[in-house]
C-alpha cells in the first residue's frame, strides 16, 4: 500500500471508531489502541504534508490559535422559538395552524437542550465552517473549535446533499462538566457555575487544543438547504442519523395536542435522568410543505413552539428596590436580593418591571420573597412570603424624580411604565441611546462596546450618536484600556459603518416602536429618511403593520428639532438615509396595495423568493384567503380548500409562471 492509501486507510478507520465511540456509544478498539492509529496517522501526515486534509481525524486534538472570530452571515436564517406554558397556549397554537392549512397536521416532539446554539455547513459530505447564532442573522466562525468536538463528523457517511446547513446545540454532559469541576478544585481554581454557560464560553477560547479537552457534545434537529431528499422533519432526523450526526432519540411523532402533552408530561418528570441540562420540549410541525406555508413572524417561525417545563424557584431576602433609567427613558424597577442558587446560576437581582406589579404583589424592602426563571432566563419575583416580613414594614413608595438626572417622572394614560422626558440631558438615556446605535443589529461598529460608549459620554467627548463620527484616534488613545491598536480599529469601525444600509440607520436611531421588522418596512416604503420626515399620521398609517401608536412615535421624533440636528450632522458624515440604487432598481410599485396569498409547493423559484418579489413590487404577502385578497398564486399540493375559498370569492389563480410572467 503506498504512503497517500495509507493515509487515507487509517482517516477512514478512525473515523469509524470515533462514529462508533462518540455517536452510536458502542466503542469497537480500546483507547489505547485508538491513540496508537492516531499517533501514526500524525506522524505520516507531518511527514506528507502534501496529503494534507483540512478534516482529517487529527484535527480533533486542535493547535489552531484564532485571535479575533469573524463575523459570517447565515445563509438560512436562525430564528429563535415562541413559548408557551401551558395546554391553553398549546391549543391556541394549533388553531391558528388549523386556520392556515389545508388537512390533518402532524407534530414532531423533540426534547430542548439547554447549550449554545450552533450552524454547521457542509459541501460534498465535508465540515466547511461552524458558525454560532449570534443574533439569528449572523455569527462567529468558531470552525476550528468545533473540529475538535468529536460527536461532529468532519466527513459524512452514506449519501448526503451536494450542500446544506445543520443546526443544533452544543451541550456539556453533567459527568464532563462535574469532573471539569473537580479538576479546577484540586488545582485552586474558581469553579464553573453551570454546563450551558462553561459550553458557550469554550466555543470562544482562542486555542483550540483548550477546547479540545474539554467533554463537549454537538446534538443536531434541524437541517436547512434545498433539495434535501427527505419532505417531513421526522424523516429528516433519521437521515442525519444516517449521516452521521449525534441526533437524540428522545423525539415523537404527534397527531394532536393530547398526544403531545403525553410527551411533555413524561420528560418532566425523567428528565432528571438526562445526561444533558433540558429546559422544555419543542413542537414542530411535521411536513416541510406545511412549514413553508406557515411560514415565520419577524422573530419565530409558525410551526414551531417550545413548551418550557414548570420553573424553578427559591426564595431569600430582597435588600433594596434601586431604578433603572433606559434608553427611552421608561423607569424600571429593581429588585438587589441577598444572592441565591437558582436553575445552575447566581441570581442577584430581578426585575419589578413597574409600578403597578409593586403594589399588586404588595413588594416591599426587606420582605422574603419567591423568585423564579421566567422561561428559566429572566430572574422574577412571583410572591411575598407575607409570613416573614417584619412588624415595622412599610408599604413601598414609588419613587417620583429621576434617580439619575432629577426631573419629575411622568406616567401617562394607558402605559405601566414611569418615564423621564428629559431626553437630551439625562446620561443613561444618552449612554443608552448611542449603545442601541452601535449595537449589532444596528450600526454594528466594531472595535466599539458598551463600556467604552460609557466612558467617551463621561469623558464629555461625546454627547450623542452623530458626535461619533467627529472622533479622532488622539482623543481616544488616553481612555482607560485603550492602546494604539484598539483606538485604531475603534476609528475605522466607525468610518466603515457608514457603509450600513438605510433599513439599519433608521433602526440604529432608536426611535421608540421602530423595530428592526418596522424599520424594514418604513425604509422599503418612503426609500428614504426625508419621506419619512415630511410624513404625516394619515399617510404612515396607511403603511402595511403601521399602526396609531407607531405612527404617532415617529411624527413625535423627527419634530424634535434636537433629533432633525442630529440627523442632518449624521447625513453631512455621509451615512445611508436612502436605500441604495441597487435596491430601488429591484423595487417598483406594480403590486401596490395588492394582498397575495401564496400556496403549494413552487419549482422555478422557492416560497421564500417568490414572497420577497411580492414585497419588492409593493405587493403583501398575506396567509389566508378573504375578500381583499388580490391573487392567490397556486403552486403544486396546494391544499383543496384554499382553492375552494379563492373560487367562492371569484379571487383569480395564477399559477407560478403565469404570476412571474405578469410581474415582469
């Protein structure tokens, strides 16, 4: 055999058994076998560097240094999920399915792992890059990390897509995480606090031989291409079992509601038993097709839902309420306790959200109090021990001035919240302000943090976001932790994010209701920031999911003569306030004020982009049928009473050549 057969033997060989040992538990070598193959393996490829393979077996043990990890954009989108609690919100779920869609529908149980969500694309059946969620849109590259996982195949097995994404978690098992604890014990060392956290941080360590010793776990769910060979997501995770991928077999094929909380109801209780942290269940629709027709919301799809399990609670002794000024200026309450052990971590502080929650739990300094996880993240405080609270307790009272700058809070009709309407003079409004600009979904300036924004408001070098684009390198240099380098890289991140696109800098200016989804749809519909300005309620509203109280938000912001300053100062620095050419030459108005409902299974272009041609020729996308409904554009499998509804109500059907056909 010569030297590159080998090579390539001994890849396949150790591939099997780190498959056998690792994915299916069912080890074939003892260890020190394995680790003699591996040994020889390394030695040939040092001395053939010409055969070398970028997912070779030997890559498990790491050596990779990243310094800095780059941002990539996910080509599928990871949305997050909605949650529910109980059958009711189940039940509720599934109506608004039933309402959509054609036929009996199935669900898919899955248990939710408690890890860092993870990307993993493959091309031609190899490990091209392993990207972490970030904010759903993009992430960090951690593909040298993630090799080191020894349940993530870097070659696959059997036949599998030309290209495709793979999501899951990354978990640390109990057993790993414990024995990582006992080590840091014997040697001095603080202790990790709990498994998910001691998970996502490992996928940010700059060497990957670190990452590489610690007992990490990849469990994948869902995959994402096209023509993936497979039309439920039930078939799905059997072909990425027979892929090679760690896919747990604790999942369940549904046909109601009823059976699902069967499912719900057993995990609760076993799954303590779990060799994996587990927060709840989540519910899918089965078929693919269903799940496109469906489709997503700004933030989740809508065949999906995860049912968190019952929360965890304790209690201790609440110490202080302080106040918390936000970017908007809403006044948010705050619970200090004397810290407590709650669902793996620290909890110091919750949230009171406002007044009214104060008064009707009857809150009060130095009450023992029960807190729980909301959905197991957000610290809450869920009731009074009233049994415990001292004789000389006295009922809180809220407070009536700003705690930062003085000025008299004012409440208005309707809202829970107390605000500060000291806009351009109240420093955690104008620190929070410019930090929502720079954010990554916003403006996204690298080399540009929180802290640092704090320090250049204090430092009176800054006073709001468009003075950012007045600093030098020099003013920066003296700041604290600030070296030639950073300021250097703080600079040119704020010079390149001139470059961000309209839809982001709307968003970036903070406007309160102005979302990411509504910033879209404002920029896509007045094109540019001076529409919007000389736009009136009547007219704002008349813009698709604008509604009274985003309208009257907008009109408010842009006649503060302080914002039309810091906007004419942002335009004179030359940041987008109009989409760009490229963008307007791919919109026209030819659907404007049309409602199109898309149906069935389309093979010229996909849902995906068949909605989007809709919305860039001033069209909605719309999910049912009525009266207003313009066309319904039918691809194949549509379902029958859909075509029914759009024949009663004499809708015209156009296939989808006809309705590309008409666009063009």
């Amino acid at each position: 055999m010569n030297t590159e057969a080998q090579i390539q033997s001994l890849r396949n060989e150790l591939r099997e058994h780190n498959y056998n040992y690792y994915v299916l538990d069912n080890p074939t070598i003892d260890d020190f076998e394995f680790d003699m193959k591996l040994k020889q393996l390394q030695e040939l490829e040092a001395e053939h560097p010409e055969f070398y393979d970028s997912n070779s077996p030997t890559l498990r043990i790491g050596g990779q240094i990243t310094k800095n990890f780059k941002t990539v954009v996910h080509e599928h989108r990871m949305y997050s999920l909605d949650n529910s609690y109980s059958k009711e919100d189940l039940l509720d779920w599934e109506k608004r399915i039933e309402k959509n869609i054609d036929g009996a529908v199935e669900f898919v149980c899955e248990l939710k792992y408690d890890g860092a969500s993870m990307s993993l694309t493959y091309e031609n059946g190899s490990l091209v890059r392993a990207v972490t969620r970030g904010d759903g849109t993009q992430g960090d590259d951690v593909t040298a990390n993630v090799k080191t996982i020894k349940s993530v195949p870097l070659q696959l097995k059997g036949s599998y897509p030309a290209k495709f994404d793979i999501r899951g978690e990354i978990v640390l098992p109990y057993d790993g995480f414990h024995k990582m604890n006992e080590e840091r014990l014997a040697a001095g060392e603080e202790l990790y606090r709990n498994p998910r956290n001691t998970a996502s941080g490992s996928l940010k360590l700059q060497n990957s031989s670190e990452v590489a010793k610690r007992p990490l776990e990849c469990l994948l769910y869902n995959m994402k291409g096209r023509n993936l060979g497979f039309s439920t997501q039930f078939e799905s995770l059997e072909k990425a079992r027979q892929m090679g991928f760690k896919v747990p077999d604790a999942s369940k094929l549904a046909r109601s509601v009823d059976e699902v909380l069967e499912f719900v109801e057993y995990w609760d209780v076993h799954r303590h038993k779990l060799p994996y942290e587990t927060d709840g269940v989540v519910i899918k629709v089965n078929s693919l097709q269903q799940q496109e027709e469906l489709g997503y919301t700004a933030k989740a799809p809508r065949w999906a839902m995860a049912y968190k399990f019952k929360a965890e609670q304790v209690s201790t002794r609440l110490n202080e309420i302080t106040y918390q000024v936000g970017r908007t200026g809403a006044i948010t309450p705050v619970a200090n306790l004397e810290p407590v052990e709650l669902a793996g971590t620290t909890v110091k502080r919750a949230s009171l959200h406002n007044a009214d929650q104060i008064k009707k739990l009857d809150i009060r300094e130095g009450d023992e109090v029960y807190v729980e996880k909301g959905g197991e993240i957000i610290p809450k405080i869920i009731a009074v021990d009233l049994t415990k609270r001292p004789s000389y307790s006295e009922p809180t009272q809220y407070i009536t001035h700003c705690p930062e700058c003085h000025t008299k809070l004012v409440r208005q009709e309707g809202d829970a919240k107390h605000y500060c309407l000291n806009y351009n003079g109240c420093n955690p409004q104008i620190i929070g302000r410019i930090q929502h600009f720079i954010s990554r979904k916003a403006m996204d300036i690298e080399g540009l943090g929180g802290e640092t924004v704090a320090l250049l408001v204090n430092e009176k070098l800054i006073s709001n976001y468009s003075d950012l684009y007045t600093l030098t390198k020099e003013q920066v240099l003296p700041l604290e932790r600030m070296a030639e380098k950073s300021a250097e890289n703080l600079i040119n991140g704020i010079e390149a994010s001139k470059q961000i696109p309209f839809e982001r800098v709307l968003f970036a200016l903070g406007i309160r209701y102005v979302g990411e989804t509504v910033a879209k749809k404002l920029a896509k519909h007045y094109k540019s920031i001076d529409a919007i300005i000389n736009a009136n309620q009547q007219d704002l509203v008349s813009v698709d999911e604008i509604g009274d109280r985003i309208a009257d938000s907008v009109i408010e912001f842009f006649s503060s003569e302080a914002n039309r300053t810091f906007i004419n100062k942002l335009r004179s620095f030359g940041l987008q306030l109009a989409l760009s050419a490229e963008k307007l030459a791919n919109q026209t108005d030819k659907l404007k004020g049309l409602s199109i409902v898309v149906s069935g299974v389309f093979e010229t272009v996909s849902r995906t982009e068949l909605k989007k041609i809709i919305e860039d020729n001033g069209g909605k996308v719309s999910s049912s049928i009525s009266s207003k409904t313009a066309y319904l554009v039918a691809g194949d499998k549509m379902g029958p009473s859909k075509r029914s509804k759009a024949e009663s109500l004499e809708i015209p059907i156009l296939t989808e050549i006809e309705f590309l056909t008409k666009i063009k």
